[in-house]
C-alpha cells in the first residue's frame, strides 16, 4: 500500500500511526479530560560552523513533551513562531496535546541564525493549549559566533566556630568578605553545590528566599525556602524574630512527586539534579545546615538536628529543594 500511496503518504500515515497509538493509552474519555502530568520544558543552546566555514549560527532546542508519549524529532512550521527584539528572543510553539493527537512536539529545533557577541534571553511557552509550558534560557555569545548558556555558581558553605553556626552564600561580594577576612570568623568547610544565579534562573525552576533569624530574639541564623508561601508563613507567624533580607539569593529547582512508599506517604524525586537537605539544629539560636550529602546529613541528624522540607526523599527524609548539575 505504502508503494502505490508515495513516499511522503506513507511517512505521514506512519508518523500519525505512532501518535494515535501514543494517545490511545490516555483516558480522555470522562469529561472533563485528565492528561498525563507534563514534563518541565527543557532549551539548549548550540552553535556550529557554517558551511562557508565564516561565522556560527546559534541554534536553540527545545525539548517539550508530556509523560507517556512518544517524542517526534520536528514539530510543524506553522506552529513555531519566533520574536526577536533586540537581545530578547520570544519563541511559542503548539505543544502535542495529548487528546488532540494532530498537534506536533518537540523536541525541535530553532535556528536563530548568525548573533552578535552579546548576552541573550530566550523565553519559551508552549502555545495553544490548556497545558502550557514555559521556560527560559539566558546564553552568551562569543567574538567566534560560539554559544554557551551562562554558567551556574556555586553556593559555599562557612562554618564560624566560635558563634557554633553554618551559612551559606553564593553571593560573590559575600563569599569575599567572608574569605578575606572581612567578616570575622568565618571559615570555609569545603563543602559547595551549584546553584541557578539569581539573574539567570531558568523557567522551569524557582528563586529561593533568604530569612534572617535575628539576634535581639536570641537566633543569628538564616533560612532559605524555594517555597514563597514556606517564607511568608515564617514572617507571619514570628514577625519580631525573622525578617526577609531577600526574595531571591539563587535559584533551584522543584520536586515533582513520584509515587508512594509502604506506608502510602508521597515521596519526591529530582529532575533537575539531586535533593538539598535542610537540617535544623532544633537548639538555641535556631541554627540551620544545607547540604546535598546524603552521609553528612545523616550525621546531622544522629547528633540531633531535624531535617525539614516539603519534599520526602525515598528514604523517608525531608529535602527543601533540588540543586542542579554541572553542565
């Protein structure tokens, strides 16, 4: 059949084949429909050499889809919509619905074409449907044409032993005082783990907050939260002891939820990266620890500090936030 229908037919009867088989395993029979949960839209930027060989295109790919289906490598030209203003990139694309199964997915990609050295922001949403995506992507570009996404920074962590407390920065002002002495006491414990910087954070992650526990009420701590709500609750409730020194420090990701353990409880996985720990000294000074070490965590806790967090890591513990990777 596919030899009397044609090539490009026979291609299109199977691409359709594959989504309707994709979508057939999705109850969008009782109104109103449920989807799958989606997944965080993904951009990567690239670059490459030109034919010529003279200068490099930069080329953004976008990775959208929802669980359970089958990804396709393109999406349809009409669908994909680009915007540039000056070094602001706005890109939308019809995101395959999974109910509606003539619609197209990603990943695909986005030729931006030759840009100057400079740094951009790209901003991604998924279109036209009532699950949208949105993500944002901040690269630099070379003299050379190269592309590279802006680079995470590293939270560090200081321990002052007189004062018997921990903290953490990724503020690089902060991270020089308290390394040239500036700030007396302070020591670092040669522990650090990447984290989003406060101005490029993606679209699929979230600003963490900084609370400052203050002296006058007997703390000297801080408290950081990728939870606004967790920070707001913190003011309300002990407004004389914590007040906000910022709303967004770095950025971090989210945790999604993956199934249950014995006992019914929610437990949560990371798909940025791995689970950071919040551990509280449940002691005088109200003293906090942050750390994606699963072994000093644990010796946190046999020495009597609280782990805390919305999220359940599946071995039961409490985790505040996910940090990312190394690119």
């Amino acid at each position: 059949m596919c030899a009397l229908a044609g090539p490009v037919s026979c291609l299109i009867g199977v691409m359709l084949g594959v989504l309707a088989g994709a979508v057939s395993a999705i109850d969008c029979l009782p109104p109103p429909p449920v989807p799958p949960f989606s997944d965080p839209a993904r951009l990567v930027v690239s670059s490459g050499l030109t034919p010529s060989g003279s200068r490099d295109r930069t080329r953004i790919t976008i990775y959208d889809r929802f669980n359970g289906l089958t990804s396709t490598p393109f999406a349809i030209a009409d669908s994909v919509e680009v915007v540039r203003s000056g070094k602001t990139i706005i890109i939308s694309g019809v995101l395959l619905d999974p109910c509606i199964p003539t619609n197209s997915i990603g990943p695909f990609d986005v030729d931006l074409g030759w840009l100057a050295p400079g740094l951009y922001t790209v901003s991604y949403s998924s279109g036209a449907t009532n699950y949208s995506h949105e993500a944002v992507l901040r690269f630099t570009v070379a003299d050379s044409g190269a592309a590279t996404a802006w680079p995470l920074v590293h939270a560090v962590e200081y321990f002052h032993a007189g004062l018997d407390r921990y903290f953490i920065t990724a503020d690089l002002r902060e991270i020089g005082a308290l390394d040239n002495n500036l700030i007396r006491g302070w020591s670092r414990t040669g522990e650090d783990f990447p984290v989003f910087p406060a101005d490029g954070i993606p679209g699929d992650s979230g600003p963490v907050c900084r609370l400052y526990g203050l002296p006058e009420a007997g703390l000297d701590s801080h408290f950081y939260s990728i939870d606004p709500d967790e920070c707001a609750v913190v003011l309300e409730r002990w407004p004389s002891s914590w007040t906000l020194e910022a709303s967004v420090v770095f950025g971090a990701g989210y945790a999604f939820g993956s199934g249950v353990d014995e006992s019914d409880a929610q437990i949560h996985h990371c798909d940025l990266g791995r689970p950071l720990f919040r551990l509280y000294s449940n002691g005088a000074g109200s003293d906090h620890r942050y750390t994606t070490s699963p072994q000093i965590r644990d010796a946190m806790i046999a020495e009597g500090w609280i782990a805390e967090g919305q999220y359940r890591a599946a071995d039961g513990i409490p985790f505040a936030m996910c940090i990312p990777t190394e690119r």
